[in-house]
C-alpha cells in the first residue's frame, strides 16, 4: 500500500483521520511505501510555515521512514510523464504523481481525499 502525504503525517501522529481498520491494515502490511514527492511537500509545507516538525525535513523523514519501516518510491520518467496524462479531475501536482505511482506499481493509496477514487485506483481510509 502506498500513503499519501497526509496519511504519512497522521500514522505518525497515531492515525489522524485515518479509521482504525485502515492503521490495522497498515500495521499488517509487509510493505508499506511513499512516494518521493511526499518529501517535496513536506519540504514545501515546513518552508512555507504550514507544518511544524521536530527537526529540518530531510532528518525528520530519514527518522520517520526507519521508524515506520517505510519503502519510499523514487519519482521516474514513465511516472512523471503518467501523472501528466490523468485525467484532470485534479490539479495538484504532488497527489497527481502519487496516483500515477499507485497505478504503475498497482498499489491501493491511503488516503482520505475522496478525489482519489476518480481514478483508476483502490483507495483506504
């Protein structure tokens, strides 16, 4: 399963809006991944002043991806061009990138964005 940037935020925070079936589910995965682009935002937000963390981005998410025992995605050729041909039921960027990674690799995404099941994809929540 892959996390969007907001379910990544909320399992570290002890599952947010995340709904108790969705964490068991989590917790049970063998694998659990984010995609690259999740950094970019979190990068973004701390920047911007939208998000407090407890140490500078990069070291936050090192810590975070250990701890949690995450895979994280990079961001290639084929997926960026894909999440340029999803439909355009969505404009930003980051959750487009995140969608095309779910598709290519056929994972389900966590997330509690119901703009997420306008595509091709399995969503939890």
């Amino acid at each position: 399963m892959l996390l969007d940037t907001c379910a990544l935020l909320w399992l570290v925070l002890g599952g947010g809006e995340l709904s108790p079936d969705t964490l068991q589910k989590v917790a049970a995965a063998p694998f659990v991944y984010v995609s690259a682009i999740s950094g970019f935002e979190i990068g973004i937000k701390y920047r911007k002043g939208k998000l407090e963390l407890p140490t500078l981005p990069f070291d936050w998410f090192k810590v975070i991806i250990e701890h949690h025992d995450l895979q994280v995605l990079p961001l290639d050729l084929e997926l960026c061009i894909r999440s340029t041909q999803l439909p355009p039921v969505h404009s930003d960027p980051c959750d487009r990138m995140i969608i095309a990674t779910a598709q290519i690799h056929k994972l389900p995404v966590v997330t509690a964005d119901p703009i997420f099941n306008h595509y091709d994809i399995e969503t939890l929540n």
